[in-house]
C-alpha cells in the first residue's frame, strides 16, 4: 500500500480491509490488465517520459471481467514544467498520453479491447511544488493521498519520492488527511459505489464462491456510513 502513514484512517483501513477479501479471489483478467498498464509504461519509458497509474474500480478490486471499463488516475510531469491541473482541455501530452494508451494497450497488445476510462490526472510538478511550499489547501495532495492510501499502483517506483516527501511532513499529512475523509464520504455516497459493491460480490458468487455472511455485514455498515 502506498502512503503508511494513512493506512490507520478508520475508514482508509475499512475500504482496504474489504478490498483485501475481494482481491484474495482475483480474476485473471484483472491481473492482464495490470500487466497491460505495465507494458504501456515501459512504452513510455523508452522515449525518455514517465509516468504511473492508480487502478481504480474493478481492476482495484480484482473483479475485472473481459469487457469491464478501466478507470485509471494518470500520473504524470505536465507540459515542460508546468504547474496547474492537468487535464484535456489545458494539457496537450495528457491527450498524446490517451491517444497512445487507446491505440497500444487495446488494439495491439490486448486480443480483447475495453473501455478505458482516465478518471483523474495528477500533475507530478504540481505536487513536487506543493510540497514544497507546504499548500495545506492543495487538491493535489488530498487526491493523491486518497488515491494512494486506497488504489492499486502501477509502476509505483515513480511516486516513492512523493509519499515520502508528503509522509515526512507531519503537519500537512495531518490536513490531508482530514480532507481525505470528505474524500470518502463523496465516494460512499454516490450510487455507483454501493452498485460496484454488488456487482463484484455477484461476481463471486456466480464463480460458485459464497461470501461469508460477516463480510457481507462489513460490507452493509461501510455503505451505510
Ligand atoms: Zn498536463
């Protein structure tokens, strides 16, 4: 798991906890996909750019299923250094980067193409500056803790420095992490959560698992906060 320092957030240690379950029964396609994320990094890699992901959803779950959509949180060094949110409207490499995930990951790699679903994009300068400066209002920083504390990386050797650079900062650890509860409350809150819930566990029932009764109950009073 990525940021220590969090992973005692009741909360934080909820989600995980049931993440935990549903990981232990792992599809096959979800760990292709990982694989698939992997290889789209190394791509990357060779013309001299890094980057990283935080799998979301079903992949995060071990739940995916041949023709599930990937949601993903990009990392990357937004245009020549600049600071700001990233995102489609403002950032060019962002849109090479999902042009050229599309092509290589769907149509050449993968005999199977999916939906892949770029569902945030962290700006690594933005971060680096953050934490720099010590913005305790950051949106950056709150993402990447939660994002972090609760997803499953690739190519996380990019994002080690970050972690640590924000865990060694006690105050601004404790600010994020307070915001990282609003975080949660957003996400419990929304339909399609308790909806993914149901969607996995139906998936492992129908692999002809049962899922004990005090999961399912663990799983009731998370939604229920
Ligand atoms: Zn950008």
């Amino acid at each position: 798991m990525g940021i220590i320092r969090f992973k005692d957030h009741p909360t934080i240690k909820e989600f995980n906890g049931l993440k935990k379950f549903f990981r232990s029964r792992e599809t096959p396609i979800s760990r292709k996909r990982i694989d698939d994320f992997k290889r789209f990094v190394e791509v990357i890699q060779t013309s001299g750019d890094e980057v990283a992901f935080d799998m979301m959803g079903s992949v995060n779950f071990g739940q995916a299923l041949e023709h599930s959509d990937t949601d993903v949180v990009i990392y990357m060094n937004c245009d020549t250094g600049r600071i700001g949110d990233c995102d489609h409207e403002n950032c060019s490499r962002l849109n090479i980067y999902k042009n050229l995930l599309i092509n290589s990951l769907v149509y050449e790699y993968s005999s199977h193409s999916y939906p892949i679903q770029i569902v945030d994009c962290i700006n690594l300068n933005q971060l680096d500056y953050d934490i720099k400066i010590r913005n305790f209002d950051s949106m950056a920083l709150i993402k990447f803790g939660f994002y972090r504390s609760v997803c499953r990386g690739v190519n996380r050797k990019l994002l080690h420095s970050y972690e640590s650079r924000l865990q060694s900062d006690e105050e601004l650890c404790k600010k994020i992490e307070n915001s990282i509860a609003d975080c949660f409350e957003g996400l419990i809150n929304s339909n399609s959560h308790s909806y993914s819930f149901k969607k996995y566990m139906e998936r492992i029932e129908d692999g002809g698992s049962k899922i004990p009764g005090t999961v399912v109950e663990k799983i009731n009073s998370y939604l229920k906060k």
